[in-house]
C-alpha cells in the first residue's frame, strides 16, 4: 500500500488533488467542446469573404461618386454608367450567394446559438446559486463556474459573431452610398437613372446578413437582444433564488423557535408538575401530624 502526498501549493488557495482534478475536469469537459464549436469556422470564413466583396462594392461606388462630381467628357459618362451596370449585377451575384450561405448554414447557425445560451444559463445559474448554496461549493467549482460563464458569453455568442455582423454592416452602407450617387449624379447619369432607382431599390431589400431560419438576424440587435435575456433570465433568477433561501432561512427561524418553546414547554411542564408534587407531599405531612 503506496503513501500518498496532497501538496499545498501555499500562498496560493489550492492543493495537488485540486490541480489534478481541475486538469481532468477542464481537459475532459472543456476542450471536447471547444473543438466540437470549431464549426462556427464555416460561417464565419464565409462571412469574411462576403464582406470583403461588398467592401469592394462599395469602394466602387464611391470612386464613381467622386468622378461624377468632376466635370467629365461623354465618353467618362458612358464608361461610369457601365459601371454603375456591373456594379449592380456584382452585388445582385454577392447577396445571392449570401442567401444561399444563410439557407445552408441557418439550422447550424439556430442550434449553435440555442444550446451556447442554454450552457451559459445553467453555468450562470450554478455561479449565482454558489454564493448561498449549503453546503458552498469549493473554489475550485465557482472558479470553473465562472470562468466557463465567460467563455462562453465573451467567445461564442460574440466574439465569432463578430466577423457576421460586420458583413451586415457592410451589406449596408450599399444602399446610402447608392442613394448618394442618386442624388450627386443625377444630371450625369441621366441614361442609367433607371438603373440606378432599380439598384437603389435592390440595395434596400437584398442585404447581406446570416439568420437562424428567420428566427433572429445576426447584427447589433443581436447583441441587444442576447444581453437583454441574459440580463432578464439573471433577474428572474435571482429572484427565485432569494424567495427560495429566504423561505428556507425562515423555516429553520421557525424550526428553532418551535424546539425551543417545545423545549421550555416540557421544562415548564416538569416544573410545574415537581411543583404539585412537593405540594402533595407537604399537604399529607400536615395530615399525618394531625393525625398524630
């Protein structure tokens, strides 16, 4: 039979057995997952080269804007016609593969976000609940508690949205930087001014942007709307929390004051029957003496 030895790694608040089991814990339950979440690579590196495109689109846009703004010879007009043309059948060709990215990806993009909140919730309710659960979790469990919290409300439900929400963002500007060559360009491109109203009008409705089956649009409302639930499921969840140990602080009030009335009930009672007696006793001496 081997010894053995729990060091303590004094100043700092843990020990061997500790560190070895928040090694198995994290390498066991943590990194499986975070492997398993590499999958939100597929629509992020989409998103990126979409974004891309539509940055080039609108860096376009603007170089005709500064041209037509110049005084240009007929030849210059034709050639930023055509090229309001090709522009527009560029970002038509870019918002379609968008869509069919968004109808390919929306179920990965819905279950991803589904289960990241659901994981964050109960990590967050194990976290808040720590603090006055009996008996209280060690440090080692608050500390994985909170930092899987973290992880998982900082990294993947924002940090790998980012890169989707900047392809929205771009996706955007299209439509301004379209109704600016309307308005500074008008007189210049006259003939393709029907163009322009139906690129205009395309730029609104077709934009470039990843949903989960319509159910949420990836942009800065999302990231409105997730802090909004996260903050709201912590209120709701305090509250419970604080009615539960709050009902089970009174009841143990109660427990204790019912034994100790039951307590000072049956020292009472024996009192009073310690009482009676010595009075019984005193009654049938004087008896007896008379008696005598």
């Amino acid at each position: 039979m081997g010894v053995y030895y729990d060091y303590d790694f004094s100043p700092f608040p843990f020990t061997m057995l500790q560190y070895q089991f928040a090694a198995l814990w994290y390498s066991l339950t943590t990194v499986p997952f975070l492997i398993a979440q590499t999958v939100l690579c597929l629509p992020v590196l989409h998103a990126i080269f979409i974004q891309r495109c539509m940055h080039f689109v609108n860096h376009e846009i603007k170089q005709v804007i500064k041209s037509s703004q110049a005084d240009v010879a007929g030849l210059m007009r034709i050639q930023l016609g055509e090229r309001i043309v090709q522009l527009r059948s560029l970002h038509y060709e870019i918002c379609r593969t968008s869509r069919k990215v968004d109808q390919a990806l929306s179920t990965l993009l819905l279950a991803s976000y589904v289960f990241d909140v659901l994981a964050l919730f109960g990590f967050l309710g194990l976290l808040v609940n720590s603090k006055d659960a009996r008996p209280s979790p060690t440090r080692l469990e608050w500390t994985f508690y909170l930092s899987s919290s973290v992880l998982w409300f900082a990294f993947f439900l924002f940090h790998f949205s980012v890169p989707v929400i900047r392809m929205a963002e771009e996706g955007d500007k299209t439509s301004h930087l379209v109704h600016a060559v309307t308005v500074t360009s008008s007189q210049i491109l006259k003939d393709q001014y029907s163009d322009l109203s139906i690129f205009l009008s395309e730029s609104r409705h077709n934009s470039c942007v990843f949903t989960g089956h319509r159910f949420y649009y990836i942009n800065r409302h999302y990231i409105v709307a997730t802090i909004a639930l996260i903050a709201s499921y912590l209120t709701v969840l305090t509250e419970i929390l604080d009615r539960y140990y709050g009902t089970e602080s009174l009841k143990s009030s109660l427990a204790v004051l019912a034994t100790t009335v039951t307590n000072a009930t049956l020292m009472l009672d024996l009192t009073i029957s310690n009482s009676t007696e010595s009075n019984w006793n005193a009654s049938d001496y004087t008896v007896n003496e008379e008696i005598a």
